[in-house]
C-alpha cells in the first residue's frame, strides 16, 4: 500500500520500537517474546523479511503506551530461529533510514507509515579528522577493556555517509547521540555529531576509574 506525500512515497510498515537505536549496517539481535511481537514476526518472514525500527523515547518496550521517535531505521530479518514455547530469536540488520509519517493502529502489532529519509546534502570537509579521532577512540577502548574486536576495519565503506553510521554504530556513544547521527540528512552535520560525541567519549575513558 502506497500514497504519494509530495515526493516521498508512504509504505505500510510492521514496526518494533525499542529502548535502542538502529543505524544502517548495525546488527540487531532480538528476543521476542511478546505475543503481538511474536505475531509481527512470523508475518515479516512470510513477507519480505523486513520491518521498522524506531528509538522509545519515554515508556516501556512492553505493553505499550511509549512515545516513539519520529526518524527510524528499516531492518532485514538475517536470521531467525523459533522456540519450543512460541518465542524467536531472531539477528537483523539496519538497512535504510526511514521517516514515520504516521502511526496507526497497535492491532494486532505496531504499525506505521513510513517513507525513506536520503540524505539533503552529501558534501562532506576535513575527513581524515574524523576518521583520526574514531580510531584513536577505539584504540583507547581497546586498550582500556583489553578487547580488539571492537571495530575490526571499521570504517568499512568508502562512502562518507554510510561509514558515518557505521563508527556510530561501534563506538561507545549513546542512544541519543546515535539518534542525533540517524536523524541528521547533511553527511558534514553528522561528521560534526560524530567529532563532538567523539571527543566527549574520550574523556569519559580517560577518566573512567581501572579495575
């Protein structure tokens, strides 16, 4: 089911909003457990397996009654595995950015219109800063917890737009952060979220007290 909004074409969307964020390229891994989720689930995969993603900005994941941020992120079912009980573990992937045009009725699971959200302006200036600071600030992770497979290769597309999605996908940021990058359609903006996100993490590592 499509409408025409200006431009932009709106799709009926099955949605899973959750206490998180989802970037583009960002795995999502998924135990679900509720009926109406449940319910969402086996008709994604008898679809096309994919769904809406968006951040819960007051409420619960549970139940309902959650106020649901306006920009999201579409999911492709990579994996999916169901219970004995009726439960499905399930691993996906954040694909393209999407816009909620609309929600409508939570019966029988979430649903919204959505349409996707490209990116306005594609220009991006002094790169090779960013990229510095992202990997000095998974060396630093590294060296503070003693992991090394936080971001093998990251950044990993040569695109600056999508490799934006991908630091803030691995790097320690938080929810609002990465909602600020996801919502941002002019690439240098989100380049500049990313130096100051970036720079703060970086100091709460470094002052960070060692076990």
């Amino acid at each position: 089911e499509h409408r025409a909004g200006g431009e932009r074409m709106s799709t009926e969307t099955p949605m899973f909003p959750l206490g998180s964020v989802l970037l583009p390229s960002m795995l999502l891994p998924l135990h679900v457990f509720e009926d109406r989720y449940r319910l969402m689930i086996e008709h994604v995969l008898a679809g096309d397996g994919t769904f809406g993603v968006t951040m819960i900005e007051r409420g619960s994941e549970v139940g309902g009654h959650d106020v649901r941020a306006a920009v999201g992120c579409t999911a492709r079912v990579l994996d999916a595995e169901q219970q004995p009980d009726g439960r499905w573990h399930l691993v996906a992937v954040g694909t393209e950015r999407i816009s909620v045009d609309e929600w409508l009725p939570d019966d029988p699971f979430p649903r919204a219109m959505v349409s996707s959200l490209p990116d306005t302006a594609t220009t991006v200036t002094a790169w090779d800063e960013l990229v510095t600071s992202f990997r000095s600030l998974i060396e630093l992770v590294e060296r503070v917890t003693g992991s090394t497979d936080l971001a093998p290769g990251v950044p990993m597309a040569d695109d600056p737009a999508m490799a934006t999605f991908e630091m803030a996908a691995v790097a320690p940021i938080g929810p609002l952060d990465r909602y600020r990058v996801l919502s941002s359609t002019d690439v240098d903006a989100r380049r500049l979220l990313l130096l100051d996100a970036f720079e703060h993490a970086t100091v709460l590592v470094n002052d960070a007290p060692s076990n």
